[in-house]
C-alpha cells in the first residue's frame, strides 16, 4: 500500500479568528509544529516572508510543499516564473495556480489561450522542479465545470498531462443554490443533464476529474450544498461574502452566523472519500498531498469568531481517520483477490 499521502495547511489558515492579528511567520510555523497532526504547509509568500519562511522551515522541520497564486493571461508570466522560482528555493513540490476569467486584454480567455498557457505553464515546472496545477475555482474560467474536462482532453491532445488542484467546495456549495447556478448557466447544464454535482451520483464532475487521474493537489476547505452567504464577510464593493467555507467541526454558540449540521457536510466528505479511494489504488501515487485551506476572506471567513486553525486541525484528523479506513479497505480487497 501507497501511505505516503501528506496532509499539511495553508498558512493563512493558522490564526483563529478573522479579528486576530496573523501571527508572524516563525508563531505560524510553531504552531503547525505544536499541533503534531501537519506534514508540511502551503504558501508562496511575499518577497520580505521569504527569508522568515526558509528560517522557520529549517527550525521547525516543516517543508513549504505547496504553494500558489492567480494570473491574468497575458499580463502575469514574469509573476508566474518568479513565483515558481520562489517554489524552486522553498523546496515546494507544487505550485497551485488560479487563471482569471478575463486576459489581460479584457476578453475571456479562450480555449487555445488555456491550452497555450498550461503547456508554458508545464515547461516552467519542469524548469523550477515544481508542478504546476490549474485550479477548480470560482471567479476562474474553471468555475465553468463543464470546461476544465474539455481543456483536460485537449491539453491530453497534445501529448501533455493534465494536473489540477481539486478544491471541491466550490462545486458542493452549488448544489440546490439557484443563484450560484445562474452563473455559466450551470442550472441548464444540470438540467440538461451535462453536468452533476452531486457527488454521491454516477457521473457526477467531482468523479471524473478524479478518475481521469488529474488531482495532483487537492484545497480542503469545508462547504454544504446552498452554503450559506458570509454575512459576516464584505467586499470591496459592498456585497457580502458568497459563503464557501463551513465550520468543519461544530461552533460554539455564537461563533456562526447560521445553524450548523453535521449531516449537511457529508456531500463534501464524500468528495474527499472519491479523492482517497482512487490515491489507495493508484499505482502512480498521483495525489501528493492534501492541504486545509479554511481562510478569514469575504467569500470564506471573514468575520468568523470560530478558530480556523481549529477547524483544520480537525479536518486532517477526520482525513487522516478516512484514509487509514480506505487503505485498510483496499488492503483486504488485495488480499481476497
């Protein structure tokens, strides 16, 4: 059996509440180490974090496996190569990587554009030693579901892999929300047929990206279908967080703005569940590693009074339980064969 699965967290995560000042780099690094349940954490820091981020790598023995950014087509590769050279000098093995819905040019960024960009995108990873991955992410061309499977099989086309970080809350918090469906006409791809999200249904997106062998990272962030707005959350313009983030563990009263279930979260483990159950039978061992990503933005949890470390530090021990079950699974299922 492959059990070489990691689990670590993005470092924005590590404070507790959206008021609390974030702790410096070596506190973040400490607490990670204190909490004895991380592997590694995730983050491409700013050029004056970089020095602290190496110093407390090395003092507190964490590795920087993972770390990311969002671009815009056509005016952000220099950013994109310098922060994988930034990934190169961390140590980072991957290096998640979010395309804006519009090029720099202001048009939407067409299928070839894509293409064009992941196959550059490839050639730096291989350059830096890191692996890029296009992310599943709303206010993204990837929020359009449906699209990141075509561009899969055209990336495929040309004789390349296709590698994407899985963050399936954006596609769990869609489920029986009309508002969020109008975007990309996502209800009349449901309806229609070409589209499931639900990910306890045969067929459904979450399945075939993952079956197609493409999750090379994966953002576990917490969400429940209809997931409700971040009230507490404002955007520069005014509106209210879209509400992609859910306590993962119960609040204590007060510290959410709406009811919380635990049975609500089941369609959101079961994406995991899907994501565990191919890694223990991949021969490849595609899937490195798995980072928590409960964060204090307007669309997650700005204005939370719950812990975020908390609720990560909960999320890996719940990952770590299902994934020790899914082996031990696969383990006998071998074993009968």
């Amino acid at each position: 059996m492959h059990n070489d699965l990691q689990f670590g967290i993005q470092t924005n995560g590590i404070k507790h509440t959206h008021a609390d000042t974030m702790p410096d780099v070596d506190t973040r690094f400490r607490m990670v180490r204190d909490a004895g349940i991380f592997d590694y954490v995730d983050k491409t820091p700013d050029d004056d974090q970089i020095d602290d981020f190496l110093r407390a790598r090395d003092k507190y023995n964490i590795p920087v496996r993972a770390g990311g950014w969002f671009y815009a087509l056509g005016g952000d590769e220099a950013l994109l190569e310098k922060n994988l050279a930034t990934a190169q000098r961390l140590g980072s093995l991957v290096h998640n990587i979010q395309i804006k819905l519009l090029h720099s040019e202001g048009h939407v960024v067409t299928d070839d554009e894509l293409v064009a960009a992941y196959l550059r995108c490839a050639e730096l990873g291989d350059k830096y030693g890191c692996t890029p991955c296009f992310e599943v992410h709303v206010n993204m061309w990837s929020e359009d579901f449906p699209r990141v499977e075509h561009i899969g099989r055209m990336v495929e086309d040309r004789g390349a892999e296709f590698k994407i970080t899985l963050d399936h809350s954006h596609v769990i918090f869609k489920m029986d929300n009309p508002a969020e469906q109008q975007i990309f006409d996502t209800d009349k791809k449901i309806a229609s047929g070409a589209l499931i999200l639900d990910p306890f249904q045969p067929g459904n997106v979450i399945s075939r990206w993952v079956e197609a062998g493409w999750v090379r990272h994966c953002h576990a962030r917490a969400a429940i279908p209809n997931n409700p707005k971040n009230v507490t959350g404002r955007h520069p313009d005014g509106s209210i967080g879209r509400g992609i983030q859910y306590p993962f563990k119960k609040p204590a009263d007060g510290e959410y703005h709406a009811d919380w279930s635990e049975a609500a979260l089941e369609p959101w483990k079961e994406g995991i569940r899907l994501l565990l159950r191919y890694r223990a039978r991949d021969s490849q061992c595609r899937l490195g590693q798995i980072s928590t990503e409960f964060i204090p933005n307007p669309d997650y949890g700005e204005g939370c009074k719950y812990s975020l470390f908390e609720q990560a530090i909960a999320c890996v021990t719940w990952m770590r339980a299902e994934w020790a079950l899914i082996q031990a699974d696969a383990a006998a299922s071998d074993d009968a064969q």
